[in-house]
C-alpha cells in the first residue's frame, strides 16, 4: 500500500510540473505576442478610435491571462509543497529520509518566484511599451 502511495505522490508531483509548465509557457508566448500586436496598434501614424479599443482589449487580456498564469503557479507551488511534505513524512516514518535532502522543498519555492517573476516582467513590458509608444 505505501508503494502505490509513494508512485500516486510522485504521480501527482509529474501532473503539477506539466501543469505549471503550461502555464508558464502560455503566459510567456501570450505576453510576447501582445507585445508586438499592442505596439504596432500604438505605433501606428494614423491611429483611430478602433486602434485604441484593441490596445485596450489586449492590454486588460494581458492583464487576465498574466493573473491567471500568476495564480495558477501560486496554487501549483502550494500543491507541490503540500506533495512534498507529505513524501518527507513518508521517508520519515520509514527511516528513508537521509536520502532525500529537504532543502529541495525551499529550492521549489525559490523556483516559482522566478518562474513568476518572469511572467510579471514580461507582462508588464507587454503593457508599458505600447502605451508609452502611444503616448509619446
């Protein structure tokens, strides 16, 4: 029983990697995109008042997609940790956990700040450069 316990952990440790790899991904590829179609809208030299809807859309879009993409990473850093609380436990109660060393636990907890970090630079680029080509 403790084996497939072991497996269904390690499982969902797999799950929550692919999860918050998806999410990073999308944000990032959103986030450039944005960037280039809202600067191109605010750059333009003839702009109209639908130029101006559009930037607006794909900026409040860039600030859902960053918020969403931010929030699912939040919970997947929770998840992972309440993963991997429950293996130490696990090694523990087995004698087994010298060789696991559980410093990893705040090393994936460093990783999703710079895995968030990321994200929220890019979005902010992706939001200020256009606007500040539109306005000056």
């Amino acid at each position: 029983m403790l084996e497939r316990l072991h497996e269904h952990v390690v499982a969902e440790l797999g799950q929550s990697s692919r999860t918050d790899t998806i999410f990073i991904v999308v944000a990032v590829i959103f986030n450039l995109v944005a960037l280039g179609i809202n600067t191109s809208y605010a750059g333009n030299n003839y702009p109209s008042p639908s130029h101006d809807i559009i930037l607006v859309i794909l900026i409040a879009m860039t600030v859902l997609i960053n918020t969403i993409a931010l929030l699912g990473l939040l919970l997947g850093r929770k998840t992972r940790a309440k993963l991997l609380t429950g293996l130490i436990s696990m090694y523990v109660d087995n004698n087994i956990d010298k060789y696991y060393d559980k410093s990893l636990v705040s090393n994936y907890a460093r990783r999703y700040l710079l895995f968030s970090a990321v994200i929220l630079i890019l979005g902010i680029v992706a939001i200020a450069v256009p606007l500040v080509t539109r306005i000056f």
